[in-house]
C-alpha cells in the first residue's frame, strides 16, 4: 500500500506547488493566476463534461450489450471457442484499436472507400465524420469494442458463482415470467455484484489517454490529452495551467474513489453483520 500512495502523493504535491509557481521553470512565486486562468477560461469544464460523457455513454452501451449477450446466450459463451474469441479483444492495446478503427472509419479508411465504389457516396468527403468528430463516435465505438468484452466475461462469471440459472429456475417453478426473472433476479444479482467495477471503469475511461487522441477533435478534448498538451507545449508560461487540470482532475477521481470504495465497505459490513 506505501509504495502505491508514497509515488502518488509525492506527484500530487509537486503538481499542486507547480500550479501554484512555487517550483516550475520559469516561475518565480507563489500565485494563484494559473488557477484563476484555468477556472475562468471554461475549456476545462467543457473538457471535464465531454469527457465524462463520453465515459458514461460507453459504459452505459458496454454494459448494456454485455448484460444483453451474457444472458441471452448464456450457454454458447461458455464454449471453448467463443470464450476464446471474448478474448482477443482485451489482448488489443488501446492504440492499436485506435488506428484500427481510424483506418476503418475515417474518411480516406476501408468503409469510406467501399461506399465510394458501390457509388453510394461521390467523394470521400462525403462520408460521415466517424473520427474527429464533435460527437466523439470514433472513441465510443473503440472505448465499447475494448471494454465490453471484459464485462461479458465477469458477468459470465458472477452468473456461474451466484448460481443464478438455479435462482431463475427456482423462480420460474414459483410462477416467475421471463421478463421477471431478467428484471428482478438475473440483473439485480449481477449488478450487485458488479457495480463496483461498472464504476471504476467510468474512471478509468475517464482519464484515457491514447485512444482519444487519436480519434478526438481538437476542441473539446478529454481531459487526458487537454493535461498533456498544456505541460508539453513549447509555451513554458502555460505549463502550469496544465499542473491546475491535472490537480484538479486527481482530487475529483481521489474523491470519487474514496466515496465508492467507503460504501462498499459499508454495505459488506453490513452483510456480514446481518
């Protein structure tokens, strides 16, 4: 546990004295100018909403999906050779299905060229913007194609282990409908059990990096790829405008964690006790 936090808090202090001028290259002091720059200039706003909308439409969709599959084909999953195809796609590194899906969907990639020859498109440029784009449908799509796969197996798994099948059974033998046994034993089971994880993956997706990148838009950009371009700009006055986001980035996500780590202690207590 010390070697995790002493490497995080000695980061967080250094990025906290740097937005402040307290140490940095070409500051000189201590200031509060960069942190009224950054709250007062509403990019990192508009970047803390794109980015977590972007997080929680692809979770919300991966989820979805992936509750969808692990139910629905319960049986055919667990065979060897698709639990194998379930896991090639977390062998993919982010980047990787970055460009895979940048050379599929941009507009000089295999589809685009594909519409042009079945004469369904004119030009190029009239193919629909899939990467780059403002509504950020080039990230979503590879966010979803990277972490579905991950839930469908530990759904899979909380199925088997909580023995769900039997509960649904059991429940179908009491007089239980189809559309009943999904809503109110096959998913709150699952979800109990997962919502942890369901979460930690929004944080994670969140402050991803390489795949928006590649396929973001300039503006707004997810928070990731705005910190990393305020500290690695040539313009050294603008660094610790960076050292800001990111400081106030981390206590958002150390929040976050603390409050969902804290409740899930409590409710395990509370299992135990009762």
């Amino acid at each position: 546990m010390v070697i995790g936090i002493v490497p995080f808090a000695a980061a967080l202090i250094y990025s906290l004295l740097y937005s402040f001028g307290v140490v940095g290259v070409v500051n000189d002091g201590f200031t509060t100018r960069f942190w009224e720059s950054v709250l007062s200039s509403g990019e990192f706003f508009k970047s803390l909403v794109y980015s977590a909308s972007v997080a929680a439409v692809s979770v919300v969709i991966s989820v979805g999906l992936a509750l969808w599959l692990s139910l629905k084909f319960t049986k055919e999953l667990n065979k060897k050779l698709l639990s194998f195809v379930i896991y090639l796609p977390l062998a993919i590194p982010g980047v990787v299905a970055a460009f895979f899906t940048f050379q599929l969907f941009s507009k000089a990639g295999f589809f685009s060229r594909l519409t042009y020859k079945l004469d369904w498109i004119e030009e190029a440029r009239q193919f629909p913007d899939v990467v780059n784009d403002p509504f950020a449908i080039g990230i979503i799509l590879t966010f979803i194609t990277v972490v579905m796969p991950f839930f469908v197996l530990l759904f899979l798994n909380v199925y088997k282990n909580e023995r769900v099948d039997d509960l649904s059974r059991l429940a179908l033998s009491l007089g239980a409908k189809p559309t009943q046994i999904t809503w109110r034993v096959s998913l709150p089971i699952i979800l109990r059990k997962t919502w942890t994880l369901i979460v930690l993956y929004f944080i994670f997706l969140l402050g991803a990096y390489e795949i928006p990148l590649i396929l973001g838009q300039e503006s707004p950009q997810m928070l990731s790829v705005l910190i990393i371009r305020e500290i690695k700009q040539y313009d050294l006055t603008k660094i610790s405008e960076g050292y800001v986001v990111a400081v106030i980035y981390t206590c958002i996500v150390s929040i976050a964690s603390i409050l969902l780590f804290s409740k899930k202690r409590k409710t395990t207590e509370a299992i135990i006790e009762n």
